[in-house]
C-alpha cells in the first residue's frame, strides 16, 4: 500500500485539460508539428505525466531543457523524439545518444563535444544548430555559423552526425508586430539558408513558443514548440487569456484551512504586522507559504489584500506577509472558527476561483513563474489521465 500524504494542500493537475489544449495549439499550427516542451518539471506540472498527456493530445515531439529531464523521459518508456538544449561541458552526452535524445548544439564547444561522444559511442548523433537571431542568449552568432557548418557536415559525411534542425528563441514573441521579431526572422531564414546551401538535409526549422504559436503563424515553419501553453495559461494575458484562445488551465492549487481564531480590532497580523485588523474578526491560517512558491512579494498590507484566494464563494487574499510555510487570511467577524475547510489559491476560473494569472498580477510578475516555483514537497495530484 502507498503511502498517504499527510501534507495539507496539493496542486490537481487535469491532463484532459493538456490534451485538449494541445489539440488546440495543433490546430493553430496548422502543418507544423508540435512539439510540446515540458522542461522545469513540465512546468511545475509532472515532468513525465505531462509528457504523456501532451503526447495523446497530437503532440510529436518533446523539448526539455535539461539533460537529466531527457533522460527522465527515455528512463519512463517515452519513445517520441526529444530534444535538450542546455548542457555543461562535460555532460554525458554519450548517454544521450544511446537513449536517443536529440542533441542542441548552441556553441563550438558543444558540437566537439556532442561529435566525441558520437564517435565514442558508434552512435550517429541528431543535431539541431541553435543560432542566436537576436535574443542575446543562447545560440551560436551568425557568424559562427559557417565553421559550424563545415565541422558538423564533415561529420556528418562519416556518419557520425545528421544536422535535422536549425532553431532559435525570439526575444518579443509577446508583442507580434515588434520590429525584432520580424528582424530575428530574416537572421533565421538566412542561417536555414546557409545550412541547406550546405548541404544540411533539415527534418525541422523550428522557432515559435507559445506566444508565436497563438499569435503569429509567419514563425510556425515546420516545427512549434510551446510550453506554457500546453499547461493552458496564456503568455500574451495584454493580448487575451487562457479562454480567448480556448486554452484550460491544468492546475489547480489548494489548501485545507487548518487554524481559525477569533481576534480583537488592531491585532497585527504575520511579520512585522504589514496588515492590522480593523475589527474584531477571525483569522484563518493556510499552510502554503514561500517555501512552496507563494511569492512573498503576494503579500498583503494595510492598502490592500495580497495574493487572491477563494474560500467557499468567497474571494479573498493573503493578509500580511507571506511566511515559509504560511499565509494569513482575515475572514471577517461572520466566519465560523472551524478549520477544515478548502482554500483555492488558483484554478482555472471555471468555478470563479483566481487563476495563476491573477497571483501573476499581484506579485509582479508572469504566470510562467507561479506554476513552475511550486514547491516539490506540495503532492501533485493526476486527474483526467
């Protein structure tokens, strides 16, 4: 028998949810294929069960950041294409090729490196020449391309490597008239250019997200590969949210109540009393704090609540600071001093509860970062699958 969890809060994950939205970003991407990108732990969601939902929603690939994630994935039994794109030096790559991950190559050191495993392993490795177009992160300049090129095609005449991609990142994807987007274009096209010129035999040219995926199929070209999305938040929440583009939240975050108390008026509240009571009214504890991923910058003060909740049908927020392990909430004089009860920090919105967007707004920063700093000591909970 498998343990019980006796943690009180748990994030229910619907993979019916990541099926369907990718079935909506397949549609989007019309003849590209969809690679769906489950790094950072499928974005706090389960790295292997989003794998699989993804995979039954018409997903054909997957991208991971990290080599460990890759391996995570072969380790399950996942046989579709995978790709990783962030490595050290020194990093087993030999292993990979044996599990057969799809290697990024993004620097000179990496193809050398990528090219020694090859041949120390007898195995032809898949590579996918990342170029910088403008992002000013990952990727080899354009002018590193050429060299590259000539190193990794005379390989490839041994057998020992096929170059099946070239990709990048855009740096603007969320604003899909920015001039960068366009001009990160042109370098792309150029560099697909120069590597099929080559002689370069390409399965995939590939550099949409999600946000290029929902809004801009000029950049969809025969590959897409969007993340956030496939958990149903929306990157462009300026442009329209998770229902605009027919996306459903998977997650879910809540807790169980598990102190009540009555207070006086002026009783502060958490640490260094940012919020004080006005009234005599109950305070209710919910047992998720900043070491589980609630931003402390959600925190409330005397002007306002701060990260949003829903108690029964009741919308409230976090009163005071954010502590370790803890949030406040002031639940007002009518509420019953009795714990037990669910607290939903956010959901999909079906049900009126606050969305990841919605903490997004009141910490300052964007969905992405809700889900996937999420606690590893909060149970994830697979419905739908």
């Amino acid at each position: 028998m498998g343990a019980v969890s006796a943690f009180p809060a748990r994030a229910v994950i619907d993979l019916a949810a990541v099926r369907s939205n990718v079935a909506v970003l397949s549609a989007r991407a019309g003849s590209a294929a969809v690679m769906a990108v489950v790094k950072a732990d499928g974005y706090g969601h389960g790295l292997v069960p989003m794998a699989r939902a993804a995979l039954a929603g018409g997903a054909t690939w997957l991208g991971v950041a990290q080599l460990d994630e890759a391996m995570t994935l072969r380790a399950a039994g996942i046989e579709a294409p995978v790709l990783t794109w962030l490595y050290a030096p020194g990093a087993p790559l030999g292993a990979a090729l044996e599990a057969g991950i799809d290697l990024a190559v993004a620097s000179p050191w990496a193809l050398d490196e990528v090219l020694a495993a090859a041949r120390a392993t007898g195995r032809t490795a898949r590579v996918h020449l990342k170029v910088d177009t403008g992002l000013g992160r990952g990727g080899m300049m354009p002018d590193q391309l050429d060299a590259a090129l000539d190193v990794a095609l005379a390989a490839q005449a041994e057998g020992a490597c096929a170059v099946v991609g070239v990709f990048s990142h855009l740096a603007w994807a969320d604003a899909p008239d920015h001039p960068t987007v366009l001009a990160q274009a042109r370098v792309f096209d150029d560099a697909v250019a120069a590597a099929e010129r080559r002689g370069a035999r390409l399965e995939v040219r590939h550099l949409a997200n999600s946000a290029a995926t929902l809004t801009n199929p000029a950049m969809h070209y025969d590959l897409v590969r969007p993340g956030l999305a496939v958990t149903g938040l929306s990157p462009v929440p300026q442009i329209g949210d998770a229902a605009h583009f027919g996306l459903v939240p998977a997650m879910r975050l809540e807790a169980t109540l598990v102190l009540t108390k009555r207070v006086p008026a002026g009783q502060g509240v958490s640490y260094a009393h940012l919020y004080t009571t006005s009234r005599e009214t109950v305070l209710g504890i919910v047992p998720l704090g900043y070491a589980d991923g609630i931003p402390r910058h959600a925190s409330g003060d005397a002007e306002r609540w701060g990260g949003p909740v829903q108690v029964g049908d009741r919308r409230l927020g976090v009163a005071g600071r954010v502590c370790m392990d803890q949030v406040v909430l002031d639940l007002g004089p009518g509420a019953a001093e009795v714990a037990g009860d669910t607290v939903v920090l956010f959901g999909s919105g079906a049900d009126g509860e606050p969305t990841a967007q919605d903490w997004a707004d009141a910490a300052g920063t964007i969905s992405y970062e809700i889900v996937t700093r999420l606690g590893a000591r909060v149970p994830r909970v697979h419905v739908g699958g």
